[in-house]
C-alpha cells in the first residue's frame, strides 16, 4: 500500500481509503467489522464517514455508521495509527430530521454535529473534518451550470473558518477538508484562511471516476499548486464501471438495483462509454473494476481513492488494484475512450 501526505500537514494516508457509506443500509455492522479488519491488515489507515451516513439517507439509519466505526475503534488499541474523516452535513430540505432540519455551517451545528459524531465514532477527536457539501446554492451533485442566487448564499465562509479554528485549537479537529466543492469554493476557503490566519483546508473530496473526470477542469490545478489533494468517491460510479448493470442487467442486491433514484451512471451515454472501457479491460486481461480504480489512483493529483463494497469478494477485489499498473498503451485507449464520451456522468 502507498501512503500520501494529507495537504501541507504531516498525517500521512493510504492512497486506498475505506469508504462507508453501506453501513447501516446495506451491511450490518458484523459485516462492516470484517471489512474493516481486513482493510486494516491490507494497509488501509484511512476511514471515511459522515453524520448522514448510511446513503440512502432516512431517519431510521441516521448516524449509524459513525456508530458501527465508534463500537469498532473501542475494541482497538491503535487508534492514533487511524485517519478518521467525517463529514458535516449543510444546509438540505430533504434531510429534515437532522437538527429539527435547521443545518447550517453556523457555529450551533457545527459544534453540534462535531460533539454527536465524536461520541458515535468513540473517540476524542476527528482527523479530518470535511464540509459534506457547499452552504450556498451552486453547481454540485451532478447539476451543471451556474445560477446566479445571492439570496441563498447561506452562512458565509469566514464564519463556518472560524468555528473550525476554535475547534482546530481545542484539540478536537486535526485538519479540516471541503467536499462536493466547486473551484470557487476552493479558491475562497484558501483566500479567507489566508487572509486570517485560519485553518487551511487539507483536502477536497469530489467525485472522480472514467465516466465523471470533471475534477481536472478547474479543480487539479489547485490540487497540485495548493496542496489540496483529491480524495476521489464514486471511482467505480457506483459500481456501474464493473460492467454488471450493461445489457439491462439488475443484479439481485446490488446498489442500483434497490435503489432505482441513483440514475446518475445509468444514462445512454455512460453506458456506451462503460461498455468501451469494459471491453478494453477483458481485452487487455484485465478485470474492469481494477483497471478504473487502477486509473484513479494514478493520477498525480489523487490523495486518496475512497472504494466501497457491500461484500468482501468486492473489497477484496477493490483492494488489490493497487497491484494493478495500466500499461501507456491502455492509458492511450482509455484517453481516446474519453475524448469519444467526455464526462457522461458529471
């Protein structure tokens, strides 16, 4: 396993990270300890939660994923040897039972949030602290274009920078990240940190995957200048990169298959793009998953690659594509894949 260095700071994390997302949905907390306990053995350092995981979001699961991680770590004896990254949850309608549906990147929810997933979690403290998605009304979770509404700008960026820092200075954050960000964001949270002497974000977790490289438009030049690595999610796009949803394929149990809302992989375009990226791989030996998982984890701007898996033949699979080195040759075919189907699923 490689290790990166998190932003400017000294933590340094797997280039795999364990994502969680399923937990509490789709695994049961028996199975999110085996997974963790072989991740851990393979190398894996780095965890990544958040308050509103399991996804789909419902009442029902809120906050038990944190949970299931925090009865894991309180076995453990080697806590300060893991990267635990969560997430905070910003201002959305359809997450009305978080804080009586009041969140904001205000100093209340955030010292809120912070102190309810330190208990869930089991621990005293959040390596990294990442705002699950901007405040204000902008272009992310796939929507393209920019609509111009300064009345729904939300709390500002200086306010949410200066409740981090206080908590950045009690101990309870080690570094803090940004998520689901666009380059403007970025750009302010540097300015502003800059400016006043706050905390400087470490990270940006964004989407990132074959059929999803809108990352290297306007954010991988910050990621290198600026030392703001991508933490790459969906870099198998739920999953559909393995080539099992082609051919109208619904395979009993699987992600996309129960739940039919996640369409965001699924349109005529991305699946011609998968079928050529899929067809490249079993031409070249290779299987599917591994030579996109293998693809992000060599980008020079990647900090860390999340992968998720609901069974461990997947983890296990998701898990040895670090040994997996794309030839120049299938680099050239997956570039002119690209360039036939550019981002048919931003």
């Amino acid at each position: 396993m490689k290790y990166n260095k998190l932003g400017h700071t000294n933590i340094e994390v797997s280039q795999m990270c364990l994502g969680t997302m399923t937990w509490g949905e789709q695994n049961t907390e028996k199975e999110a300890f085996e997974q963790l306990d072989f991740a851990i053995e393979a190398g894996i350092n780095f965890i990544d939660v958040a308050e509103m995981y399991p996804v789909p979001p419902r009442k029902e699961t809120y906050g038990l994923t944190e949970s299931y991680v925090g009865n894991w770590l309180s076995k453990r004896k080697d806590r300060d040897n893991l990267i635990i990254a969560t997430k905070i949850s910003a201002k959305a309608e359809w997450l009305p039972y978080i804080r009586d549906g009041q969140i904001k990147l205000d100093k209340k929810n955030i010292v809120q949030a912070l102190d309810d997933s330190l208990k869930r979690l089991k621990t005293d403290y959040i390596d990294l602290y990442q705002m699950h998605w901007p405040e204000r009304d902008t272009n992310f979770f796939g929507r393209l274009g920019y609509h111009h509404a300064p009345d729904k700008d939300g709390i500002p960026i200086t306010e949410t920078l200066e409740v981090l820092g206080e908590l950045v200075q009690q101990g309870k954050i080690r570094s803090i990240g940004i998520s689901n960000e666009t380059p403007w964001g970025l750009s302010e949270y540097l300015r502003i940190a800059n400016d006043k002497g706050l905390p400087r974000i470490v990270s940006i977790q964004n989407p990132y995957n074959l059929l999803n490289r809108t990352f290297e438009i306007g954010l991988s030049e910050f990621a290198h200048r600026e030392q703001v690595g991508l933490l790459a999610y969906s870099p198998l796009a739920f999953g559909s990169l393995s080539g099992k949803y082609l051919d109208n394929k619904k395979p009993e149990g699987a992600r996309l298959t129960l739940f039919e809302r996640f369409t965001r992989y699924l349109n005529p375009q991305a699946l011609e793009a998968t079928k050529s990226y899929v067809k490249l791989a079993e031409q070249s030996g290779l299987d599917p998953s591994q030579m996109a998982l293998s693809y992000v984890s060599s980008r020079p701007f990647l900090t860390s690659n999340i992968i998720g898996a609901t069974s461990m033949e997947q983890l296990k699979i998701n898990i040895e594509s670090t040994n997996v080195a794309l030839t120049k040759d299938i680099i050239k075919e997956i570039e002119s894949i690209h360039e036939k189907i550019p981002n048919p699923s931003p």
